[in-house]
C-alpha cells in the first residue's frame, strides 16, 4: 500500500474515532438520568401557600412591570445586550460550542409584554447549544461593567431562599431524526459563587426537559446541577406554578460535588430563564420570576 494511502486512511480513522466519541458524549448527555421530582421530594421542597410578606426579592422587578419590549423575529442573528437599561434584564439570545463562544442562532423571538417574558427559540446546529434567555446578575466579570442589573451578591447562611415564579411551556418540538443530538430544555438558572472555590455552581431548574434527561456534571466552566421539577408532566399550553425551597436543592448539589465546606460561603450572583435547544424548537412564556429570602436566627 502506498504510503500516502495509509496517511489517508489514517487520517480517516481518527475521525471517524473522534466522531464517535463524540457520538457516544452526546448519547450519553442525552441518556443520563436519575429520579427527580417524586412526589416525596415535591413534598420537601414545594413551599404551599408561600406568602412574600417579610421576605426581600434579591432580584428587581420580578414581575416585569412597565416594561415593553420586542426584539422581532430574528434569523441567522446574536444579540446579547440590555435593551431595557442598567437597572432592569438582560438578555442573550445566541448559540455556544466547546469551540466557538458565540455562534447565530437559526431564529430567535423574545419579548415583554403586560407584566409577560416571552421567549421563542429555534436551533439546528449539531455540537453547538442554542440558548435565548434574560438574566440579572452575573457570575464572571466585574458587575459594573455589566450593561444590566447586578443586583449584589446575596451569602445564603441562615436564609430562607424561596425560588418563586410561574411558567407556561407554549412549544416544543425536537427533531428526533437527529437523535440522539437532539436536546431541549427550559428552565431557571441560579448561580453561586463562592471565594475559595475555582468554578461557580449553577443549578439548572427544569420546568421542560425532553425525555426528562438531565446531566449533572463538572466542566473547566462550572458546577452544573440540573434537577426537573415536573419530570414526566410536560403539559403544553398549561400554567405552572412554583414555590421552591432552595435551600433544599443546594443541600443536594454541594452533596453531589463534595462542596460541603463551602456551602456557608456560597453567594447568589445570576439569575437567568431561558431555553435551551440542539435540533429543536421551543417557546414558552413566564411571569413573577423572583428569588426571596428572609433572615433566619442562628
């Protein structure tokens, strides 16, 4: 065989060899599962009847109010800015990969309107994440360089922590055809920082995840927690309510990641809602999205 032909061959075996890496990656991100959301931990961390009087929102405007705003549908198209000043959301509508920070996305709608976060995303690039979302905070960078409102960093020792907000899933398709790249979520993020750990810890809190999947999991970014808060019960069209103890959920992510020690230090720094979609389309819309905390005693 000629030696150019076994470079060539070469060359073709480790792709191939680090297409299916990455194809077993992916079907493993979207096989990855373990029980959330029975009804005994639903018990645990739903707050019934959550009255706010006494509590503090660490976030501003938590119910959008007075804001209008509409980007239009966009395509091919990146935005990440602050259209509705320093001391309201931000917003990111834009597509990330392991090579590439910023990519477009297909198509993208998001809007505010009568007391109303509406987000609409469509992405179908394989290896790349679509993501549209608003957020408050931030858990990298100096805050005042921040173009949105960084509200300032909440420790969450000896704090009642409710996370409060109501959400209507208005869409979701996937395009099962690429499976099993295909991947949809929708949900709350909360971010901690802490000043002896290296990474932050994110908690993504799922009120849609296709198949229920979730891939909780250290990378050179973060400690990402994901937990479905209604695994099983992705009803289309149909408000949702949610009062949740965040306590109880950091509990479990610094138990997962052996992060105990630092779990006094830890601080509330970005608040975010959004989808996010590989080969599919979602929307959904929100309202009265809030973390409150109250003083407790030692």
């Amino acid at each position: 065989m000629a030696p150019w032909i076994r470079m060539v061959c070469l060359i073709l075996l480790i792709i191939l060899g680090l297409y299916g890496i990455n194809i077993l990656g992916f079907w493993i991100f979207n096989h990855v599962s373990h029980p959330e959301a029975t009804e005994k931990e639903r018990q645990e961390w739903q707050i019934n009847n959550f009255n706010p009087d006494g509590f503090l929102t660490w976030n501003t405007n938590p119910g959008f109010d007075n804001l209008d705003y509409n980007s239009g549908l966009k395509e091919k198209d990146i935005a990440a800015y602050a259209p509705l000043g320093r001391n309201s959301w931000g917003m990111y509508n834009f597509a990330w990969s392991f090579w590439e920070p910023q990519i477009p996305l297909d198509r993208f709608h998001a809007y505010i309107k009568n007391g109303q976060y509406h987000a609409y995303l469509k992405h179908g690039h394989g290896w790349s994440y679509g993501v549209t979302m608003i957020s408050q905070g931030t858990y990298s960078g100096n805050p005042s360089s921040k173009a949105w409102h960084c509200p300032k960093p909440l420790n969450i020792k000896n704090k009642k922590l409710i996370l409060s907000f109501n959400a209507r899933v208005d869409q979701a398709k996937v395009d099962i055809t690429k499976e099993p790249l295909s991947w949809l979520m929708m949900g709350v993020n909360v971010w901690y920082r802490s000043p002896r750990m290296p990474k932050p810890l994110v908690m993504d809190v799922m009120f849609y995840s296709y198949k229920g999947v979730v891939f909780t999991q250290e990378d050179e970014i973060a400690y990402h927690y994901q937990y479905v808060l209604n695994r099983g019960k992705n009803d289309i069209n149909k408000w949702q309510h949610y009062d949740m103890d965040l306590n109880w959920l950091i509990d479990r992510a610094v138990k997962r990641f052996k992060l105990e020690n630092y779990r006094d230090e830890l601080e509330i720094v970005q608040l975010d809602i959004l989808i996010e979609a590989v080969y599919a389309e979602g929307a959904f819309t929100s309202d009265n999205l809030g973390i409150y905390y109250q003083e407790i005693k030692p």
